[in-house]
C-alpha cells in the first residue's frame, strides 16, 4: 500500500521532504527548497540520487516529527516540478523511441530496479534481476557501461522505461 509523508529538513536538505512510500520504502521524494526542488527521478549536483535507501516505517517517522499527507498533496508538489522537465521529456521520447538502442552508465539501485544515464537529462530504468542475468556479477557496479534496447517510457519519473538490456 502507498502512503505519502511530509517533514521539514533544515539539517541536511534545508527544505520540506515529501515521499511516496510503498511497502516501507520509498518510491519517489522530492525536497521544496527555498528555491529549487530536488527529486529522486533526477540527478542532483550536491545530493545525487535523492531517495532514501532506509526503510520509512510510519510509527518513527511521525514520532520524529512527519506528518502523514493526501496523495493529492504530494502530487500537487511532484507535478509542479515536473512541468519544469517537460520540454526535454518531450525531446527525449522523440530522440529515443521505442525499439531505439541507448548506451549509458549505471548510477545506481533503487527499489524500481537499475537506474542509468544515457545523457545529463536523459535517464534509463532497467529491471534487477534481468540485469544480474544478463552480465556477470562484477559488472554491476556504479559507472558500469550498458546498452539497452527502449521498451516504453514511465511517464511520472520521466524515465526511459525497462530498456532490455543487451550489453
């Protein structure tokens, strides 16, 4: 089941935290700062990948001060910064079609699976366990080279979606 947390980092972030969660983890967090977002579908220059890679359990969050949020309030916020991505979601769906060949490097895990780059804007996500399957175990590391092959678009994260991979 998906829920959605809100709390203020002015520690580490300097900003208001949302996350989506499902099953304990987090799926999608973005931080409103005073002036920027920053979002685990894209790569920050300070933060990376910015998604927790600790289980969010309800009970602890909330104790530490999170409060429990509408899918609707965290939307409102992930769509907002999303509008500033369109225009290159839209070059990037036109640049890289379906059955397109990509070439990119691994960046890292995430509980959707193998997230690499083919581009600065341009971002693949490739499914674990065909990963694994296909390459030796040493080869999955960060900076890892991979080819793949498009096989659709996950339009929330604005990311090529599973290229099957080929190399």
């Amino acid at each position: 089941m998906k829920r959605y947390f809100r709390w203020d980092d002015n520690e580490y972030i300097g900003g208001t935290v949302y996350v989506e969660t499902e099953d304990d983890y987090a799926k999608k967090q973005i931080a409103l700062l005073p002036k920027n977002y920053i979002a685990s579908n894209r790569k920050d220059a300070k933060y990376h990948y910015y998604l927790s890679d600790a289980p969010i359990i309800a009970n602890e969050v909330i104790k530490h001060g999170a409060a429990e949020v509408s899918k609707e309030q965290f939307y409102d916020i992930w769509n907002e910064y999303s509008k500033e991505l369109f225009n290159k979601w839209k070059l990037t769906k036109e640049n890289f079609p379906v059955g397109s060949v990509v070439e990119g490097s691994i960046e890292i895990f995430y509980p959707q699976g193998v997230i690499f780059s083919i581009t600065e804007d341009v971002i693949g996500l490739a499914d674990y366990n065909k990963c694994r399957d296909s390459t030796r175990p040493d080869n999955l590391y960060p900076g890892h080279k991979v080819r793949g092959i498009v096989n659709g678009y996950d339009e929330e994260n604005m990311w090529l979606y599973r290229p099957q991979l080929i190399s």
